[in-house]
C-alpha cells in the first residue's frame, strides 16, 4: 500500500484546511486509516483514525468538535477537514494505512500544516 498527502499549508488561526491521502497498491487489505502528526521536538500522536467497512472513528481530545475525518472507498482516498485551526496544530501530518493480517503499516511522506497566530 502506497500513500501520498496533499493539501498541507499555511492558515490564520480560526481557519480552516483539508488534507488529502491517496491510496494505492492492495488497497483491499487495509483494515484502517488515520493521520497522525509530528511537531518540532514532539512525539508522533494519534489525531484521527477511521476504520474500514464500518468507518468508525476516533478522534485525539484536542481535535475534538474541530476536525473531521471521513474516507471515499471508490476513490481510496481519505480526508482530515480541520476547522477552527490553533497555533498549536502547527506540525507535520502523515497518513496511516495498518493493512493485512499482520497490520502492517504505511506511511505517506508528510505535509506541513502551519497555524499563525
């Protein structure tokens, strides 16, 4: 499974941004989607996962009420609409695919999502 994002940028704080990630490859074997992010001196977290067939979602608290994650299967492509943007969701956002049996996993390349204050 190969993964590309896209929709990274630079916003004013309040606004708002959607992020894409392309699948491609054996896409019928991944068992669940999520984006994760990286800010500078800062662990990879979780931000919002969405998982196949069902399409449940989890979402970390501080994205909560904000962010929105949703995945088209005909298109294989999955989305973070982030809304009423902070100065702290200034970081780097990866896509996730955990595929096959094993839940292997697949990143994208990483965008930069930038929030001024």
């Amino acid at each position: 499974v190969q993964l590309v994002e896209s929709g990274g940028g630079l916003v004013q704080a309040g606004g708002s941004l959607r992020l894409s990630c392309a699948a491609s490859g054996s896409t019928f074997r991944i068992n669940a989607m999520g984006w994760y992010r990286q800010a500078p001196g800062k662990q990879r977290e979780l931000v919002a996962s969405i998982t196949s067939g069902s399409h449940s979602t989890n979402y970390a608290d501080s994205v909560k009420g904000r962010f929105i994650i949703s995945r088209d299967s005909a298109k294989n492509t999955m989305y973070l609409q982030m809304n009423r943007l902070k100065p702290e969701d200034t970081a780097v956002y990866y896509c996730n695919a955990a595929f096959g049996i094993l839940a292997r996993n697949s990143w994208g390349q990483g965008t930069q999502v930038t929030v001024s204050s």
